[in-house]
C-alpha cells in the first residue's frame, strides 16, 4: 500500500492581497520504505509539502492520504494522533525539548502512545545506540553537538516506528562530516526498519543517498516523476 | 506515566529562568501575607471590639423582664425584675459563671449651671467584680463606694465638656416610674476613660442604691448581667436560667448590632483580598504568557511529536499549580509569623485612640491567627493561580503546530 498519497493538493497562503500557490494541484505517491529527496530552488514548496505530509497542516483543496485514509477532513486532535503515531519528524534545527534528556526526548513519543515501561525502555535505548549515542543517553540537548543533537532527534523520529520520517533540510546545519553521519545512520535505518524517509534538501551530497529524487519548481513536480518509483 | 512526565517537564521549565521563577513565588508569597495580615487584623480588631463590648458593656448573658426595651430604658415596674437579687444568686451558683450583678437603668440629664447633656445613668453594684474593667478606667478619683450615696462617677470626656472635676457637685435629673423627673445632687467621685466610646461619652455610674432610690424602683433592677469564665458557655447558661415571664439574651443577642455590622465588615474586606488577588493573578498571567511566548518553537515541536492541545495545557497548569503551592507554602508560613506576632505584640497607634476618640479597642491591634483562615486564603490564592493561568495554557494549546514551528 502507498505509505502516503497527494491528489492535486494545492496550498495557498494568502499575506494582505498577495496570494501565493505554495503548492499548485500536485499529485504525488510515496511508497512504503521508500527513501526519496525532495529537491528544488528556495520557495519551491518542499516544505510546504512535507507539512501537508505531515499533517501539520491541510490543503486549501486536493487531498492527502496516509495509508489510504484521507487525513484532510480530520479535525485537529485526530490529526495529533495520526502524526504521534505514524510520523516522524527531524528538523533543520536540532527540535528537541530543551529540559528532556537525549534518553526522555527519544522516549517522550513514546510515553505519548502508551508504551509500556519495558519497552519504552529497551526501545530508547537500543535507538539511542544505533545512533551512536549509548554514552549521551543523560545529556541535556544543551550538553550535546548539533551533530548530537540531530541524531537524537533521528531516534527520536523513529522511536514510534512510524509509517514515515519527514526531515526538512536536516542537514543544513551541519558540517559536512556530521551531515554524512546522520545521512549514513538514516540510510541504514531505512533499510533496518523499512521506514520511509522523505528529505527536503539543497544539499548535493544528500541526494546522492537518495532511492529517488522528486523535484520541485514553483509549488509544481517538475515532470517525469509524479508517480512510482526512480529507480 | 505521562502526566509523572508533564510534572517533571513543568518543574524543569521553571527551573530555566529561575529569577522569573522566584519573583513570581515572592509575589504570590507576599501577596497570600498581604491577606493572610489583613485577615487576622480585621478578625482582630472584630474580636477586640466584641470583647470590649462585652466586658464594658454588655457581659454574656443578661436576664430582663420579657416587656423591658433597652431604646426606652422604662422604669415602669411591670418592665423590671423584681427578684433580681434571688436570680443573681441563682447564677451565681453556677460553676460556669464569674460574675454577676443587677443593674438599674435610667435616662437622664446631667447639668451644671450653665451647661447641660444627656446620660445614660447605670446603677451597679461597686462591690461586683463584674464592674472591674470600669474602675480600670479610672483615670482620676475615686471608685464609687460604700452604699454610694451621693456619689457618681462620670466618663473623663464628659466632665471636660461640662468643665468639671473630681469633687465638684453636679445635678442628676432623671424619670421616675410616674414620668415625674426627680433631681439630685451628685459629688463627682471619679473620672472614667475605658477607651470605649459607648461608655465614656454618655454613661453616668451611680451605686445600684442610689439609683433605686432615686428613680423610686425600690429594689427593682432593669437587668441582671453576667460575666462566665468561658464564653462558650454561652447557650448552656442561658438555658438553665430560663425563666417564666423574663428573657435570658446571650452575648450573640445582646450585640446583634455589633454582629450585623461585623458580617457586612466582612464582605467589605472581602473586596480588599479580591484586589489583592487579582493584582497576584495578574503577575501570574504575566509570568506565564511570557513562558508561552519564549517556548512558542518548543510547543511546535510538542504538537509535532502528536502532543494534544488538552496535554500542552495541563503542562502549563501543572507549572501554575508548582508556582501557586510553593509559592502560597511560603506565603502561609510568613503570613503566619506576622500575625502571630502581631496578636502578641500588637500594632502601636500612639495616641490616636485619645485623639480620634472613636477606637473602641485602644491605642493597640492586635491581630487574630485563625489557622483555618490561613488554608481557606491560601485554598483562594491557589484558586486564583490556576484559574488565571487558563488563559495562558489555552493560550499554548491553541497554537498551530506550523504557526508555533515557523516562530524564531
Ligand atoms: N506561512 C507562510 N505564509 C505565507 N507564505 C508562505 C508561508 N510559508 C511559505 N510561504 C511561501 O510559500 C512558498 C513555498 O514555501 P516553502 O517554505 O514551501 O519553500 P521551500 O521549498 O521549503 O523553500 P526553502 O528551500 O527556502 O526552504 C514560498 O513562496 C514562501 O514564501
Ligand atoms: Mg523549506
């Protein structure tokens, strides 16, 4: 089944009398376990994308499914429920909860659906490893390297074993080494997990991990890649 | 569980801005002793004006004739006790009771030759011990004495109104039973300033004798006053004296004026602790919109993770609540502190009490501790914090997740 579906989903924001089409009637399936980039120039509507992907947000018209339901008629509770329970989310910024610990952030989400002590347990920890952070498990985020951080927040976004990871530009703030480490540990997870990934990105060496690349110009796919997989 | 984590995000919040933190607790802990203070030097002075009224004036409990009206003070004999002596005696008997004696009253004119005034004339029994905290007030002279015959005793102000002294004469006129008023010739004995204005502006003190014979009562009293050594006692006395064809009133009774007055007192003040209050929430509110403001990106994130409105919420109210109990624990402790020393020490007003002449509790309050009343202001402020601090937390959970996640 399509982990998540755009039909003509078009978004625009409305500033004063300027009207912009974020996103223009774009039609878009994403398999699951795909690992797909989401590339095009600044203001293209990657972002935008990935908020209506994640329910963050809704289409002024077209819909959105996520494992064939339309999320775009869900009200704002059952929204929250269907992103803490099917998606994940790693930001350009490290966005993790300042006063949690790199253990609490991984386990929050975790605490949010009901998990079990044990298996909170087990299931941080074991992320927070394969993350290459077992010795950061008690540091607070300010105690932590964005490179740090930002693995965190990969545990983070995979500690509900979610349909789908959306990171937008997550890379961005990071120097090239750490860059390629979160990209070598989210390539690997994909494969682990079979999660599936979608990056917004400008950064070259990001696309270079990418299944398939979707690219994007003035809130419309630049042809030949509106359905089915690259490669 | 997940609310164990919300306390312990609440408390970690408040940790980060610590002097924000700590201002807030020293404003609600000052405003809880602001009120706790205020409370215990109303419930104070209230009580002090009570008591005073009771020991100058009143006493606990008083049997009258069943027709005798205090506006009219009626010397008509069917409105007075005739066996008075036997009730005191009766009362007497009783463990519960410290003092008791039969009091005569009368309405009358004081003058001099050139000046006249008013007076309500009391004729007490100089021996009773029921009259001490009157020849406390002695403030020059003498007590009345022996069977008191010419002698009267007058309030300190009252004589300088009329300029006269100790030892100088002065004429008594008063009604008998008939309506025929009979005048007299006094020696004033004594000058009186109890501090309580009912007694010191309008009263004259003649020995009960002296007073009976006067009015023509013979032994007739218009009441019998009792003093108990506790209070509480109260509605056990005064049923046991229940009497056919009189009335036995308690202290409750007695100052229904006083108590009326005390109630509407009361919500009055009740206005002041609501300004306090509100002056409290709003620092509250402050504090915590500011919070919302400066973790706007971090609710993002929270809603992101698939966090409810309804969850952020109580995450906010769970750091009011931290604030508003820490903060109302040290506000109780000091609030406390300060009354109590205050009903030990009392608060100083100098002379104002000679000047004003209207303090009916003396140159010094003193505060009442209700321990109760510490719990049921604090049970208020904490009411207050949370209630306020809706706003802010409805504030933060009603952000849009891409609205809060664009914010910085
Ligand atoms: N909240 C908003 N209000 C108004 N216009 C917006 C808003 N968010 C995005 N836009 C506009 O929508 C368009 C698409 O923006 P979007 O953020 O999706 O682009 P992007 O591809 O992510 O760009 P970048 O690579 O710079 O992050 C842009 O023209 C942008 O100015
Ligand atoms: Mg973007």
């Amino acid at each position: 089944m399509a982990a998540i579906e755009l039909e003509h989903a078009t978004k625009i924001y409305t500033i004063g009398e300027v009207e912009t089409r974020a996103l223009d009637g774009v039609s878009l399936t994403i398999e699951e376990g795909e690992f797909t980039a989401l590339v095009g120039p600044s203001g293209s509507g990657k972002t935008t994308m990935l908020q209506l992907m994640g329910c963050l947000d809704k289409p002024n018209s077209g819909t959105v499914k996520i494992n064939g339901q339309d999320v775009t008629r869900l009200n704002a509770n059952q929204r929250a429920d269907l992103r803490r329970e099917k998606i994940g989310f790693i930001f350009q910024f490290f966005a993790l909860v300042p006063v949690l610990s790199a253990y609490e952030n991984v386990e929050l989400p975790l605490l949010l659906n009901g998990v079990g002590a044990k298996e909170r347990k087990e299931r941080a920890t074991a992320l927070l490893e394969a993350v290459g952070l077992a010795d950061r498990m008690d540091h607070r985020p300010d105690q932590m390297s964005g490179g740090e951080q930002q693995r965190v927040a990969i545990a983070r976004a995979l500690a509900p074993r979610p349909l789908l990871v959306l990171a937008d530009e997550p890379t961005a703030n990071l120097d090239t080494a750490n860059g390629e480490q979160a990209m070598d540990i989210m390539a690997r997870l994909n494969k682990e997990t079979g999660t599936a990934f979608i990056f917004a990105t400008h950064d070259q060496r990001v696309v270079a991990y990418a299944q398939r690349i979707v690219k994007m110009r003035d809130g419309r796919l630049v042809d030949g890649n509106a359905n089915g997989s690259a490669k | 569980m997940t609310f164990k984590k919300f306390w312990v995000m609440a408390y970690r919040d408040l940790l980060r801005n610590r002097r924000r933190t700590v201002i807030t607790f020293v404003a609600i802990a000052l405003g809880l002793t602001l009120v706790i203070f205020m409370n215990g030097l109303i419930t104070g002075m209230l009580d002090g004006m009570l008591r005073d009224t009771i020991r100058l004036d009143t006493g606990h409990i008083q049997i009258r004739a069943e027709s005798y009206e205090v506006v009219k003070t009626s010397l008509l004999w069917r409105d007075l006790i005739d066996n008075a002596d036997e009730l005191a005696a009766r009362a007497a008997a009783m463990p519960e009771v410290a003092a008791v004696s039969p009091i005569l009253w009368a309405s009358g004119v004081l003058g001099t030759a050139s000046e006249s005034t008013s007076v309500r004339v009391s004729g007490i029994d100089p021996a009773s011990a029921l009259f001490d905290p009157i020849r406390e007030g002695l403030r020059a002279g003498e007590f009345l004495s022996g069977n008191g015959r010419g002698q009267i005793l007058i309030g300190q102000r009252l004589a300088d109104e009329l300029g006269v002294g100790v030892g100088d004469r002065i004429n008594l006129a008063v009604g008998n039973p008939d309506g025929v008023p009979q005048e007299g010739q006094f020696t004033i004995v004594g000058l009186i300033n109890t501090g309580f204005p009912g007694i010191d502006n309008a009263n004259v003190f003649l020995s009960l004798a002296q007073a009976q014979s006067i009015t023509g009562s013979g032994n007739r009293a218009s009441t019998v006053r009792i003093m108990l050594h506790d209070i509480n006692d109260t509605d056990k006395v005064v049923a046991a004296l229940q009497t056919p064809g009189l009335t036995v009133m308690g202290w409750r009774q007695l100052n229904e004026f006083i108590m009326t007055t005390m109630e509407t007192g009361t919500a009055v003040y009740s206005i002041l602790y609501a300004i306090i209050f509100l002056v409290v929430a709003v620092i509250i509110a402050n504090t915590l919109l500011m919070a919302v403001f400066e973790r706007t990106r971090e609710i993002g994130i929270l809603a992101a993770l698939g966090m409810k409105g309804r969850q952020i919420m109580t995450m906010f109210l769970f750091e009011a609540t931290i604030l508003g109990l820490i903060g109302s624990l040290f506000g109780i402790i000091l609030g406390a502190i300060v009354v109590y020393y205050f009903s030990i020490n009392g608060i100083y007003f100098g002379d104002l009490g000679d000047v004003a002449g209207s303090l009916a509790f003396g140159t010094s309050l003193y505060t009442t501790l209700v321990p109760a009343n510490l719990f049921l202001m604090a049970f208020w402020m904490l009411v207050v914090i949370v209630t306020v601090s809706l706003y802010p937390a409805w504030y933060a959970a009603r952000l849009e997740p891409i609205e809060a996640l664009h914010a910085l």
